[in-house]
C-alpha cells in the first residue's frame, strides 16, 4: 500500500513522505532538500515534505506525508 518512503530531517524536525514523485514515478529521495522542500532530481518538480503539496510543474499530485515521532531514539511513523 505504501511503497517507498523518505525519512529526512529539515532543522530540528523529522518528516516521513512517499519517496515517489506523482509526476512520473521517480524517487524523490536522490533530490535537493531545501528548507521543508523537496526536489525531484529528474525533473525539477517540488514538494512541500510537511503537507505534501505539489509546488510545481510537471508534478500536479501532491504526495503522501506521515506523522513522524521519536520514541527512546527510534523514528516511528504513523501510516493508518
């Protein structure tokens, strides 16, 4: 159901998303991470990695996020 998923960290918070750009179904986990945005090294789309939200063209998808928590040093994500 899930497929791959990203787990990075921006600052001090840790975020767990689809690692599929809904654009053309490459990874996402090889591009640029600025600030909470994402890139796709294939094409250049962007993906806010706390909301998901599609930035920009070519993708028009948003992808999935997952609440993310640290639990006794281990990174736990809720996927229900």
């Amino acid at each position: 159901k899930f497929g791959r998923i990203a787990v990075v960290r921006s600052g001090d918070r840790i975020h767990a998303f689809q690692d599929v750009c809904t654009h053309d179904n490459g990874t996402l986990s090889g591009g640029t991470l600025s600030g909470c945005e994402i890139e796709c090294p294939r094409h250049g789309a962007r993906f806010d990695i706390r909301t998901g939200k599609a930035l920009c063209m070519p993708a028009t998808e948003d992808i999935e996020v997952y609440p993310v928590r640290v639990n006794a040093g281990d990174i736990e994500a809720d996927f229900s």
